[in-house]
C-alpha cells in the first residue's frame, strides 16, 4: 500500500509545481465554475445529479493529466499538457448547454455530444502519455479506458440514454478506482509476459533471440509534488467561489447588508481554506501525511472539492436574496454542503488517526448536526443570517484546530513548504 506521503515532515524537497501545471489547474477551475449554470434557482434531484455527472467527469481528465505531470516530473510534455487544457476548456465551454438541453428541455443535443467527445479525447489522450511499458501502481485507472465504452455508445443515443451511459460510465471509473490495484497490475503482466509461449511470441515479434520487448516497470508518485498539487486546486476552488460571491454581489443593491453577507461569505470560505490547508492536507481537512493511500486521498479530494464548489452556488444567491428567507431547497443546498464538508472532514480524521473520540465526536455534533438542524428549523431565518450561523460554525472549528493542533514550524525561507506544511 503506497500512503501519500512517506517522508519525513522536516525534509525539504525542492520539486514544486511548474507553471504549466498552474496554468492547466486554473483551466480545470474554470470548468467547475461552470457548472454553476447547473445549479441555480430551480435547484431539484436532476441538477444535482447533472452537477456531480459533470463534475466528476470534468475531476477524472483533470487528475489523469495532473498525475501524468507527476510521474513525468522534469520530462514532462508542456505541448500535451496544452493539447489536455483546451480538452477541458471545450467540456467547460459546453456546460451551459447541456444544463440548457437537460433541465430545460432544450433539445438541441449538439452540446451533449461535443461534451462526450471532448471528454471521450482528453481521457484518451492522457492515458497515452505515460511511457511504454509503464504501470502506475498508485492510481491506475487514469492509464484505462474501460469507464469510456459508455460513452462511446452515448453518441448514438437520445437525451436520457446519454446520460445513463455517461453515468454508467463514471460509475465504472469509480469501481475501478475501487478494485484496480496497480501492484497486482503490474504482477501480472509480468507474469504474463515471462510465460514460454509469450517469450516465443516476442521472438517473432520483436526479431531478437532473447525474446525481450518493451521493459514493465511500475511508477508511483511523488507524495509532496502530488499534496501540493491537490492543496493548490483546493484554494483555487475556494478562490473561485469568492469570485462568483463577487460577481453576485456586483448586481446586488448595495446596503449595511450587502456588506454584512458578502463579509460573512468570504470570513466561511476563508474559513474553509483553514481547515483544509493550514490544518488540513493536501487540501482536506484534518488529515495527517502518511497516513492513508493515495488512491483514498484523491477519492475524498474529489468530494471535498465538489463540495466547496458547490457551497459557492447557495452563497450567492444568499446574496441576491438579501434579508429574504431562502428558498427551501436552496438553504437546504448550502446547509447540507456545509455538513458534508464536516462529514468529510470527520472521515478524514478517523482514517489518518488524527482525531480521539471525544473530538470527533465533538466534530459531528458541531459541524454535521448543527448544520442540518440549521437546515431542517431555520425556515423563517433570513438568508444572511443563515450565513453567519454557518459562518459562526466554521470559525468554531477553526478556533478549537488553533487551539489543539499546534502548527508546524515553517521551513526556514519564506517559500512553501512543498510536502503541505503549513
């Protein structure tokens, strides 16, 4: 079992993400904003699947080509890095339209398809960059294209088959997240390939007397090189969502209270970057290095970005509504992310042994059920207020982390720590 990080905390690596890896994080960013077109207003069950459909989709090319940058470290292609951006500038450009198609009934599946192809390219393209005869044993489903028959076939189907195999298809990416183990990988083709009957095979294939082809060697990947790049996209989530917060606000009627929901939403997300940066690691809450595998790690990553894209959505239209109380289904929506973020955080802790009894229990009291009891009572409460509960709440926790947690020492230069020392 391969843990996300396996050096020593006081141990200086160089190695940081590059340019490119930033500029191709910030693309991958700009698809998840815009899925805000998803969820909106008339926020209902199907919005919220089509949210996590796409953003899913949009979270696996991301980390099939962040994990190529990883491994290839100093070889890596800039060139095809660039080729996987614009993969995931057309999937954001289409989101609105396929949220226009599926939710009002559009019909014009022209976005769809374009969607599915350019998912369908990225996929593919980045599983071909890793060098020949190379196993990633950390993560291998970024180097197979089973999860992508579905939606193949999905550019044939209607509006709703497309979405059930673009669902079949994810769903099967994540059961293979699940069961591939890339050791095991690795070991049998190894196998395979040494068996007499391959080696004869080889021999005519390759016109050596020795029977030798392409050479299989497993990789994995650098922990602090890959925390790092999972805390970035993190605060680039969060950056984002003061973005949409501020873009809401710039059509608001500004007033005392504009001022006080727009001081309260950004004190909530500051917040959030706290707990999973500066007490967290690699970008989630309450965890500690070396202590769950890395393909754990970059499962709840997926969630817990998902839910702080999602917390962005609710707080602008807090914004938009003002003193007005929410609507159900939206104060539910901010509610409920709020609380998933803490449940998150709560299997987090309890995975990286980083939490007693008593404080994860604490954890789920304070920061599961108030949320939801916010969520289930607050019906009359004004959509600003909401906020300041909620915000009250993260401010809590960040106050009890403060107060437990001592921080690390910083390294001794002003730069950051690249294994995600705060």
């Amino acid at each position: 079992m391969v843990n996300i990080d396996e050096e020593p905390r006081n141990i200086r690596i160089e190695r940081h993400a590059s340019w490119a890896e930033l500029f191709f994080d910030l693309v991958a960013v700009a698809g998840v904003a815009a899925l805000a077109h998803v969820l909106g207003p008339e926020l209902d069950a199907a919005a919220l699947g089509l949210y996590a459909l796409l953003f899913l989709a949009l979270w696996l090319s991301w980390t099939t080509f962040m994990l190529y940058g990883n491994v290839a470290a100093g070889q890596t292609r800039v060139l095809r890095m660039m080729v996987g951006m614009f993969g995931l500038g057309v999937m954001a450009a289409s989101v609105p339209g396929v949220a226009h198609t599926v939710l009002e009934h559009g019909g014009d599946l022209l976005p769809l398809n374009v969607f599915a192809i350019a998912y369908i390219a990225t996929r593919v393209y980045g599983s071909k960059s890793w060098q020949r005869g190379a196993v990633l044993l950390d993560f291998p489903v970024v180097q197979y294209s089973a999860g992508l028959l579905p939606w193949f076939a999905s550019l044939w189907a209607d509006e709703h088959w497309k979405l059930a195999l673009w669902a079949a298809g994810v769903c099967l990416d994540l059961l293979l997240i699940l069961v591939l183990s890339g050791s095991r990988i690795l070991q049998r083709v190894q196998s395979y390939l040494s068996s007499p009957e391959r080696s004869r095979r080889r021999r005519r294939s390759w016109g050596r007397s020795d029977g030798a082809g392409p050479a299989i060697h497993g990789v994995s990947v650098d922990p602090a090189h890959l925390s790092e790049r999972l805390g970035l996209f993190v605060i680039i989530v969060l950056g984002e969502s003061v973005v949409q917060v501020a873009a809401a606000a710039s059509e608001a009627t500004y007033d005392l209270g504009l001022l006080a929901t727009a001081i309260a939403s950004f004190i909530l997300l500051a917040g959030l970057f706290g707990l999973s940066v500066v007490f967290g690691y690699a970008g989630l809450p309450h965890l500690r290095a070396g202590r769950i595998p890395t393909r754990a790690a970059l499962g709840l990553h997926c969630l817990v970005t998902g839910v702080v894209a999602t917390i962005a959505v609710p707080l602008s239209l807090v914004v938009s509504h003002g003193s007005d109380p929410l609507p159900d289904h939206v104060r539910w929506l901010l509610c409920g992310a709020v609380a998933a973020y803490f449940t998150l955080g709560v299997v987090t802790g309890v995975a990286s042994h980083s939490s007693d009894l008593q404080r994860t229990i604490s954890r789920i009291i304070t920061g599961i059920a108030a949320p939801l009891l916010l969520g289930l009572l607050a019906t009359a409460v004004s959509g600003r207020m909401l906020v300041v509960y909620l915000t009250l709440i993260v401010l809590a926790h960040l106050w009890f982390e403060r107060r437990l947690t001592p921080i690390e020492a910083a390294p001794t230069d002003s730069s950051p720590d690249p294994a995600g020392g705060s």
